[in-house]
C-alpha cells in the first residue's frame, strides 16, 4: 500500500483511506455489524490505515462499530473522527451545532469510549460553528492535544479565513471537504492556501456519492431513508443530465482497462500529493475496486484531457438542500 503525508503534519496514512459513514448512516438503513466488522478488517488487511468516522454517524453507531472493528489492530491505523454536533437527549437526534470548548471535551471522551482508545488520530470540526470563535475551538483542541487524548487538529468544509486563524492556534493537520470531478470548487481557493500553509486534504465523497461510479442513472430507486433523496443534484432529472461525466470517465477507463471509479480516484490522487481521498463502500468487491485505482496511471496527457472535457461538462442541481448548505465553507 502506497503512503501519505497528511501536509507537514507527520501523520502518514495509506493512500486510500475508508469512509465508515454509510455503514451506519445517510445510504439507508444501518448495515448489519457483524458484516460490516469484517469488511473494515479487510481493508486493514489489504493496507489500509486511514478510517474515518463520527459521532453524528447513527448518531454513535459508527464510532461504535469502527471502534469494535479496529480494536485488534489499534495501534496500526490512524483514526479520524469528528465533534461538534449538538443532539436531543430524548430522541438522540442532532439538533444543531455546537463547538462550546466544554462540549468539544465531552464529546471527545464519549468518542474515546466508543471508539475504545485512549487517543484519537485525527480530530475534526463537523461544521464550522458561528456561535462560537475558530481560536476558541483551536484552542479546546490544543488542550487535548496536550492532553494526549488527540494527537492531530481537523476541520471540514471550512472557507480559507477560518483555516488561517484556527491555524494560527493550533497547525491544522487536515482539511476534510467534498472533492471529485463533479464537485471542483475546492481547485480556486482551498488548495492554494493548503498547499501554503502545509495542510493535508481528505475528500469525502470522492466518487460523487455513488454516482461517479456509473451505477446510478434517472432510475435508480434510493431507500426512503437515503439522504440523496433530498439532494437537488440527485433529482431524475439532474442525474440524467449528469450523465455525461459518468460518460467521459467510461471512455477513459475502457482505454485504460479501468472503471469509471478507479478513474475518479486515480484523477483525485494525482492532484496532488498531501490528498487522501476516503471512498466509502459497504461491499467488498467495492473496497476491492476502490482500492486498485492504486496501480492505475494517468499520464499528463491524461490529465489534462480528463480536466479539460469535465469543465465543458454543466453539473445540474445543487449538492445539497439549502438548509444543510448553510453550514458549509463559513
């Protein structure tokens, strides 16, 4: 398995990490631990080092089944979780955000529970709370940190103004965001001050939640419980026109002896360096799939045609419905 380093944070993480969320959370019902459990292992067994979870996944499900999962092999792997959810103490729902510096250290020891460690690789922001001051949040964190209950500092879907004064705090290791070929908007101001500042990038849905994959089209029938189902670029009509980037990635990966997921991957992992995607799966022959964009190799010219061909491509509706887009990039 090839490594990475997450920016000039020292944390090295396999190439590839693994989303855990739709295990428990947003695709569906929850999966079936005692399957899920084993797939997780798997990846540890095919290299990967990099599990990435939270408490609002379930909420708590997730933490609790990566925490199981990885417990054998605790001290080979890097895990990522994140705080900063508020939840209902009678439905156990999220209800809001909430990074209050003494709710960050109640969530970190719950998460420490559940996850069964004493220390926490990677901790991230959820959501960039308005109520409540980055420096406040950073310096929460760097108590942990000092603490030895956390070893590194993350943020995700947070804009570049709030990454250099939570910075100025504590060195943010890792910036988590959406990032694929049908999602470019990081390419404009969130590489370039990461790449500055010696930050590491983690996108989550690298393969465009699912639909990067060629398998979904206008037909596809989602569980009632699915998220996608209220997210406007997941609307039939939006899928169909969205098609077209499915398209180009086939094309490219037919020449390549490929598929269009390996390509999205391949296309991601050659931007640059510090960035470690976390595809999610909850089948092994996915895990499998995901994995070999690995020893897939695109050349400069590939690049470039791959890049110049999405741009001429419109990507119909939003990413996400408008109440859950007012959190993101504060």
């Amino acid at each position: 398995m090839q490594k990475r380093q997450l920016g000039r944070s020292g944390l090295e993480v396999s190439a590839i990490g693994l989303g855990c969320m739709g295990m428990s959370f947003g695709y569906g019902p929850p999966k079936d631990k005692q399957e899920m459990i084993p797939l997780i292992r798997a990846a540890f067994d095919r290299g990967v080092t990099f599990f990435d979870t939270a408490e609002v996944y379930g909420p708590f499900l997730n933490e609790e089944l990566v925490g199981e999962a990885l417990a054998p092999v605790r001290g080979q792997v890097a895990i990522a979780t994140k705080f900063g959810f508020r939840f209902d103490p009678e439905t156990g729902r999220q209800a809001g955000l909430d990074s209050r510096p003494e709710h960050v250290r109640k969530a970190v020891e719950a998460s420490l529970k559940r996850l069964k460690t004493d220390t926490i690789d990677l901790l991230y922001q959820h959501r960039v709370d308005p109520q409540v001051p980055i420096e406040d949040v950073a310096g929460a964190v760097k108590d942990l940190i000092q603490q030895g209950k956390v070893r590194h500092f993350g943020l995700s879907e947070a804009g570049v103004p709030v990454i250099r004064r939570a910075h100025a705090v504590q060195p943010v290791a890792a910036l988590q965001s959406e990032y694929s070929l049908w999602w470019r908007e990081p390419e404009a101001e969130i590489l370039p001050a990461l790449e500055e500042l010696g930050i590491g990038f983690v996108p989550f849905s690298p393969l465009g939640k699912g639909f990067l994959t060629g398998r979904i089209d206008e037909h596809t029938a989602f569980d009632s419980t699915d998220f996608r189902n209220t997210v406007p670029r997941f609307a039939p009509e939006a899928r169909k026109a969205n098609r077209a980037l499915v398209d180009l990635l086939a094309g490219i990966a037919e020449r390549k002896n490929a598929t269009p997921a390996q390509v999205a991957l391949a296309w991601l992992l050659a931007r640059k360096p510090w960035i470690v995607p976390i595809p999610g799966t909850t089948k092994l022959a996915r895990l499998e799939e995901n994995l070999g964009a690995l020893r897939l190799a695109l050349s400069e010219a590939d690049l470039r045609e791959i890049g110049q061909a999405a741009e001429r491509i419109p990507i119909q509706g939003a990413r996400y419905p408008e109440s859950s887009q007012r959190m993101i990039n504060r």
